[in-house]
C-alpha cells in the first residue's frame, strides 16, 4: 500500500471511486495486521510515553526536556501525566488537546483566512491588487466544484488506470497546508488571484507537491495513533459560532465526506480491543506554549485550553504565522532549556519575527511554472535538447576567442571575425545570457518565496524578453549571414554552424515552452 501509485491515487481520486479503493486497500491492511498477529491498539499515547520512559532509563537520564510540536503536543501532555517527575520542562508547539472537535477544520480555517485578509486589506499593494480575496476564494472552489481539474499527464500516466481531477476538496485542502507556514500565507493572495482569473494550470504544476504533502501527513502510523488516541465522534461538535465564510467553506471540506475519511474504516482495523482512555491532570512542570496567529489547525485557542493544565506557563502568539510559529521566527529553544522559567524567559530577546512580505508583484509565466515541475517530478526528458542546445552555444562562446587568440600568436591574419562571424558569437553569448538571467530570476524567487515559480518569475525581471527579443533579431541576422559563413572554412563554417543551431533551438525551446 505504500507506493507511489497508491498515494496519488488516493489523493486525486473522489466519491464512489475512492471509496472502493480505499475499502479494498484497508481490508488488506487488516488481513495483514490479523495474520502477524499483531494488536494495534498498543500504538497510543499511553504506550508510548512508556516506551519514551524505558528509553530515558536506558540513556541514564535522571530529567530531560521535551519538545512537542502539533500532534507531538498531544504525546508531549501523556508523557508529563504519566511520569511528571522526569520532565525537568517542556516547550509545546501548535497545541492538540485531548478532544478534538470532529467538525472544526472549516471554523479555524475561515478564522486563519479572515485575519489574512485582514493583513491584505491593510497592505496598500495587496489591498490593490487584490481587493476581494474572500469572494474570489469562494468562487474559485464553486467553479473547480463544478468543472474539477484534470491532473497534467505525467501524473495521470504514473497513477495508471482511470481519469483523475484536482476537485474542490483539494483546493481547500491546499489552502488550508499552505497556512501551515510564512512562505505559504504570503503566496495566497496572488494564488487565490490567478485561480480566479481561470490560471489552473497553477494548481496543475503544484498537484504533485499537494500529493506529498499530504502523503507526509497521512501515514499508516499517524492514523493509527491518532485513532487510539481518540476516535472521532461525529456528535462532538464545534460549540462556536460558524461565520458566513465557514459556512461557505464546510461545502468543500474533505471531512465532510465519509467515503473520503479512512479513519471511518478503523473499527474493521481495530477490533474488539480498546486504547486506554486519558484523563489530564494540572502539573506543575514548567512549560512555554507557542502559537501561530494564523494557525488553520491547532489555533491559539487550543493553547488557551493547554494552559489550564499548568500552573508555571508562559503563551506566546507569533505574529504573521502559521502552524510552524518555530520556523517562522526562528526561535532558540534552547535558551529556554538553559533555564527553564517560562514567566521570566523573554522570547521576543531570542527570535527573529519578520512582517508578513505578501507577494504581489509576480510576471506570469506558465513555461517556468511547468518546467520547473517536471523537472521535480523527475522528467528530465524536457531538459535533454535546451541543455544540448545551451553545450552548443557555450561551445561557440569559447571557440570563436581561442581562436582568434591562438592565429593572434601565430601572426596569422583572421579570417574576419567581426565582419563574418560577430552575429554568431553575439547570439551564443546571448544566449548563454538569457541563462544565467533565468537562472538568476529562479534563484530570486527562491530567495523572496518558493511559491512564486509556481505562477512565474519576480515581475523585476520581465527585462528578460527584451534579451530574448534581441536575441531573437541576432539569430535572424545570422541565418541571413549563413551563406558567406558556409563560404568560410572548415574550422569556422562547422562551429558557426552548431553554434547557430544551439542558439536557434534553445530560443525556440523559450519560446514553444512558454517561458518568453
């Protein structure tokens, strides 16, 4: 079950189709689990902070310090309940309580998005560009609700069998990651945009990512602890109030589908045998608890609720941030571990918060988007003729000034380089030029936010057509000068040959692939 296959499967497949694939896959997850004779119910809380206690005994370890983030929260409060006396402190990070309200994903993902757009609405380019991110949302799930996506080709030829869609689920569940982390809150806006303005092929070029993503998070183990831990209960529903964008939102969520929840499957794991049941007590272990403002899933309120569990705490709400607040500011925890007094211990001392940079100023470019995922994907192919090509123009940027410096020493005369042969020199240099400036632009977006070549390039470099278009009259010109160049020796009418070709398929390489 562990394959790839298997995983985009399951990830780009929806209703009675799904729900089939998924049946048949964990009634041979029982079968296996029944014929090793294995009990998976001893994969909980409880059993693991026994296992985590052998270990502190085998180490020698009197007290240690523990850190928890997400659902390592959850296991982080059964190992302080368990054995109190061997946690010297503990730093908790995206609290997940000990109930999980089984419909909340829609309310804490509309509370995350409205402080977002709240961000937008007060940044003067984003409010510009970007003036009704909310109905925009809501119109691109609608839209993609009714018309799914189909998934590129080289994802529908790895899953096999069957047509694949990106649907509306998939859309919300892809929102709902990217507020998982800085680079992903700032990308939304201009995304949701460019959704809105029917730019699919976007979410396209980002489906194999979405697939992994979700693959890290849903994995065998996870859904058998978390299972043990707490089997949802579709009657504990969330007690607060459900805005109009919630509402909105609860059509599209995955949770709503029991054909698509393969937690709805656990009793046939499971058996008659049951995970012991938790009951927390307040301790007095000293503990910093951190959330992200933005947090679509373990928001700032479950740290409220953490907190009535100790007595020596501190809470901390990082500005700007999503699930990984850690990251985002770069925090040193182990300034804390150093002494651990959550009261005293001054965080905004030892992190590094910096203001949301929401992304507005983006050139679309579809050839970069798409490129780039294949070449994630593994499908090098697209890269074998531009890369022959770019060899050829090198070849013709080195060969022409050797040249004439190796006749320069011997005292013979040249052959007319600037009258014959500047135009193809001209069009290796710049060709080799527009790489370096593509590579440049690619590594910019790397540096500002990795979500930007998935819609294109900084639009700061849209000086790059301009090259290309010079390029473009260099390589004409050549062609027109071929037939004194053919006149021309071996050694020159060769190389001026590749090194025109080079150029001609490299330029045509941009222009087909979409990356003018």
């Amino acid at each position: 079950l562990d394959t790839e296959e298997f995983r985009l499967a399951t990830t780009f497949t929806a209703g009675q189709a799904l729900h089939e694939l998924e049946e048949a896959a964990i009634a041979e997850c029982a079968e296996k689990i029944r014929e090793a004779g294995a009990e998976i119910t001893f994969y909980n809380a409880v059993e693991v902070a026994h296992d985590f206690e052998a270990l502190r005994l085998a180490l020698g370890y009197n007290q240690w310090n523990i850190r928890g983030l997400s659902y390592g929260t959850r296991h982080t409060m059964t190992q302080i309940q368990q054995y109190p006396q061997t946690v010297r402190s503990a730093i908790l990070i995206g609290m997940y309580p000990l109930k999980n309200y089984y419909d909340r994903i829609p309310v804490y993902l509309s509370r995350s998005l409205r402080i977002l757009f709240e961000y937008c609405e007060n940044d003067a380019d984003c409010s510009e560009a970007f003036p009704d991110p909310e109905a925009e949302l809501i119109e691109v799930l609608q839209r993609i609700d009714n018309n799914p996506i189909p998934l590129p080709a080289f994802l529908q030829r790895k899953i096999g069998e069957g047509d694949h869609f990106i649907t509306s689920s998939m859309i919300f569940g892809g929102v709902f990651n990217l507020l998982y982390q800085k680079n992903g809150i700032e990308i939304l806006p201009i995304l949701i945009h460019q959704l809105a303005q029917g730019n699919d092929w976007i979410v396209q070029n980002m489906s194999l990512a979405m697939a992994n993503t979700w693959a890290a998070i849903s994995t065998d183990i996870n859904f058998i602890l978390r299972n043990n831990d707490e089997e949802e209960d579709p009657s504990f529903l969330y007690p607060g109030e459900w805005d109009n964008l919630a509402l909105q939102l609860n059509e599209f969520y995955w949770g709503n589908n029991s054909e698509t929840s393969l937690n709805r499957f656990w009793p046939e794991l499971r058996g008659s045998q049951m995970a012991p049941t938790e009951v927390w007590e307040v301790s007095g272990v000293p503990v910093l608890l951190i959330s992200g403002e933005l947090d679509p899933v373990t928001p700032p309120s479950n740290g409220d609720k953490f907190a009535e569990y100790f007595t020596n705490y501190a809470h901390h709400i990082i500005p700007g941030s999503g699930h990984y607040p850690h990251a985002d500011a770069d925090i040193n925890f182990a300034a804390f571990f150093d002494d651990p007094d959550p009261v005293r211990f001054d965080i905004h001392s030892h992190m590094e918060v910096q203001p949301l940079q929401l992304v507005t100023d983006v050139r679309v470019n579809r050839g970069i988007s798409t490129t780039l995922a294949l070449v994630g994907a593994g499908m090098y192919q697209r890269m074998i003729l531009p890369g022959i090509a770019i060899l050829l123009c090198l070849f013709g940027l080195i060969y022409f000034p050797v040249r004439f410096l190796v006749r320069k020493i011997r005292s013979k005369t040249y052959e007319g380089l600037f009258k014959q042969k500047l135009t193809v020199w001209l069009a290796s240099f710049l060709n080799l030029v527009v790489v370096v400036l593509y590579a440049l632009a690619i590594m910019d977006a790397l540096n500002t936010n990795p979500y930007i070549l998935a819609i294109g390039l900084p639009a700061k470099w849209i000086f790059i057509r301009a090259v290309i278009v010079v390029l473009a009259i260099i390589l004409v010109v050549g062609l027109v000068n071929m037939k004194s160049i053919w006149k021309s020796k071996v050694r020159v009418k060769i190389p001026s040959v590749l090194s025109l070709l080079g150029g001609i398929g490299f330029t045509l390489f941009v222009f087909l692939s979409g990356m003018f």
